[in-house]
C-alpha cells in the first residue's frame, strides 16, 4: 500500500495549527497540514477579524448619535454592501497567503478532514499518512441544533457574508455571538429578535452588567425572547416561521432568516478517533500539562479544540507555542496560562477577566465589591454614553484585585490594564498610584478600585 511518511501532521490551519506547522518546519521537521475548510481559520476568515471590521461603521454610527445636536449636525448612513466590499480587502486574501507561506516552508498541504485509522495512521485525500506526532488544531464549530427544520439555520459565517442586509433576522441563543450579530444587524436597520432558552444572555458574563446590556439592547430595537425553547422552523414564501414555546405557550415569529448562535462545540467529529485512541470528552480533546492527549502520547492538541483551552485567539497562540517546543524538543515545556480577558464587541462592550462575584466569596473569606452603573463620571457625560458600568473584586486582605467586568464604550481596551493588574499581583493602591493620561477611559479604572 502507499503511504507517505512524516514528522508532524497538523491538523487544522488556524492561529495555533498553522504556527506549529510553521515552527516544526523551520526546525527541519518534515510536516504537513490539513484543512477541511479555506486555510486561515475561523478568526482571520470568518470569526474576529472581519467581525471587527463589519462592527466598524456601527461604531462611527454610535458615536455620532450620542453626539447629535452636540456638535454632530448630520447622521451618517451605514452601506452593508461597500463594508462587505472593504472587508473582502482582508479575507481574500488569507487562505492564499497562508499556503504559500506554509507551502515556501516546505510544508506539505491537504484540503481535507483526516480520519484516524490507527494510533499514527491517517486517511486523507485517498491518501495514508504515517505521522510521528499528530497535531489536533481543529477549533469550534457551531453547536448542531435538531429541531424539525434545523436545516434552514443559518450561522455567524454566513451573516458576515451577506450580500445585504434583511429586513428582520432571528438568532437562536444569546451568547456572544448573537448579541454581537444582533448588535451589528440593529444598526444596520434589520429588525431583530433573539430566543434563549436560559433566563438571560451570556451566562458567562456578570449578571448584573449583562441586565444593563440588555436595557441597552432594547433601546436599540432588539427583542429577547428568554426562558423560551423553539420547536420548528418552517420555510413560507419569503420568510420563515419560527416556532417555540415561551412559558408553556405555543408562539411563533415571522421572518426573513434564522440563525443559530446557541454555542460552538469542538470540531472533532469528522476525526474518527476511536480509531486512533485518542482520548475526548464534549470539552475537546483531552490533555495533560503538555497538551499532550492523555492516553495516545503521539497526539497533542492546541487551540480551542483543547479541553484545556477557551475559545480565546491570544490564548491559541500560547497552547500553539508549548506544542510545537514540546514536539521539537521533548516535553519539556508545561501549559502555563495568564488570566484572560474576554470582551463581546457590542456596543457598549462587555468585558471581563478574573473571578466573577460568586467565584470570588467562594474562594475568599472576604471580598471587596466596588459595583456601579455610572452616570456621572465626566467620559460619559462627555460622549453621552448609554451605559458605563462596572464591578471590581478585591480580595480584602491582600487589596489585590481578583476579578473585573466593565460594561462600556472601549472596555476591550480598558479590561487589558485590569489583566495585567490581576497577572502582576497588583494591589489597588498600585493602581491608584499610577499616573495615566486624562481624560481617558483608561484614567477611569483609578475610581473603580
């Protein structure tokens, strides 16, 4: 039988499979990689980035109507169609980009999910490979969702890629993918709706905040719909019938697409690896300090396809980096990660890092909790800001700070000095001693602690 033999074999191009193979190449490993998808990742092709970009008007939009009549005269009007066109300038061009790189590196390429066949063994492209090491760097995909009609759902791929924008939209859960979608889509004048089947949105973030989020949401012409299970979509003329219950009550929602944002889960179930003995769980693949599997020693796995990991871009970089030095050179180099901030891009953000309240009276036996929603701090009163609001958690007898969440305009950029606050063991004293520009939102995190 034919087969070819390698190094490495990475699996998935995204920010952490595409640096292994990178690496292990320019150590003089022979490797090769392979995708089912267009090479690049979800984070540069259809995740992050040209989320950002999309949300780009929307922020210029913010801005001038909270300034209206204050030294704004006239609204701009947002263009889907030529923000589509600008952002295609970045996706383009990264599935080529990133195969010539890898392929000037003498890295071999598949278009391909492998299947495992043995412990070292793979199936692609009709082809067997005999791999030394396997690398699993296959990301997240959306969670599949099974009610009748399931398959009209679309996902946050194809909203990014829309040729314009509908006039109304429905999104199956409320985690950050919805709320950031539905944000983008309200301002960009589609009307909007979002069903959840928990009480709130985004379990994941500090409630109190989140319920600002939402009074914010619904001023903008979101609708939620919580402690609601849908049923049935149904395909009519020009739009489609979303069916659910809500509080024991059979409800329905016309409209022009459906999207299912109920979570991702890890994309491993094209791999077939039973087969190959590897060891997962719904969190991912299993993994020890290494990122090592647990039961087959030949595999290790990266990014948010870990049952170590977040689904956090920076934090793959970092996985990516103990993989690859853990294959070139022996396990020698243990996962060792920061704490790490989170933010969703609506408008305001919503940011986090650290312990939540409740996390933190469990692990303290005293803990400070500085919590307001501001109104007359001199930034928001400046921009006219809709919701700026905060909860710092000190951990009382060391006045270190433990805990962060900011809902407000650039906390994405604020929650960055609570991380190295909360990585650097800083106290609140420290901060406050500090000297930042004013006035800046920055500035502002001295009155938080």
């Amino acid at each position: 039988m034919d087969y070819k033999e390698y190094d490495v074999f990475v699996i998935g191009s995204g920010v952490s499979g595409r640096y292994v193979a990178r690496t292990c190449a320019k150590a003089g490993l022979n490797v090769a990689i392979a995708d089912n998808r267009e090479y690049g990742g979800t984070c540069a092709n259809r995740g992050c980035d040209p989320k950002k970009i999309v949300m780009g008007p929307t922020e210029a939009l913010e801005m001038a109507e909270n300034l209206n009549k204050k030294g704004i005269s006239k609204l701009p009007k947002l263009d889907w169609k030529t923000n589509q066109k600008f952002k295609r300038k970045f996706t383009d061009k990264v599935p080529a980009g990133t195969e010539n790189e890898l392929k000037d590196l003498g890295v071999d390429l598949y278009h391909q999910s492998p299947e495992f066949i043995d412990k070292n063994t793979l199936s692609v492209e009709g082809k067997t490979i005999i791999a030394k090491k396997i690398v699993i760097a296959t990301g997240q995909v959306p969670r599949e969702l099974t009610m009748e009609g399931a398959h009209f759902l679309k996902t946050s791929t194809d909203f990014l890629k829309l040729n314009k924008m509908p006039k109304s939209m429905t999104f199956i859960g409320a985690g950050y993918v919805g709320l950031e979608c539905a944000h983008m889509a309200a301002r960009y004048g589609c009307k909007v709706t979002l069903i959840e089947r928990s009480k709130s949105a985004l379990d994941a973030f500090d409630p109190d905040l989140v319920s600002k989020l939402i009074s914010v949401s619904e001023k903008i012409g979101i609708r939620f719909i919580f402690n609601s299970e849908v049923l049935s979509i149904e395909k009519l003329n020009k739009n489609y019938r979303v069916n659910y219950v809500d509080h024991g009550k059979n409800e329905s929602i016309k409209t022009r697409m459906v999207f299912n944002t109920a979570g991702r889960v890890p994309a491993i179930g094209e791999l077939l690896l039973e087969k190959g003995e590897v060891a997962s769980s719904s969190k991912g693949i299993s993994v020890n300090r290494y990122l090592q599997n647990t039961k087959n020693k030949d595999v290790y796995a990266c990014g948010d396809v870990s049952d170590h990991s977040v689904p956090l871009t920076p934090l793959s970089g970092i996985e990516a980096k103990v993989v690859a030095e853990n294959i070139i050179h022996g396990n020698r180099k243990e996962i060792n990660v920061p704490s790490v901030p989170s933010t969703v891009f609506t408008l305001p953000n919503l940011a986090s890092i650290g312990l939540s309240e409740e996390a933190a009276k469990k692990r303290y036996n005293n803990v400070i909790v500085n919590h307001e929603i501001i109104t007359d701090w001199y930034n928001i009163k400046r921009s006219n800001e809709k919701a700026y609001g905060y909860k710092v958690l000190i951990n009382e007898r060391t006045n270190e700070i433990v805990g962060a969440h900011i809902l407000g305009p650039y906390a994405a950029e604020t929650i960055n000095l609570f991380a190295m606050a909360i990585n650097l063991k800083l106290t609140t004293m420290d901060l406050k001693n500090m000297i930042f520009t004013y006035p800046s939102w920055s500035n502002d995190i001295k009155s938080m602690v």
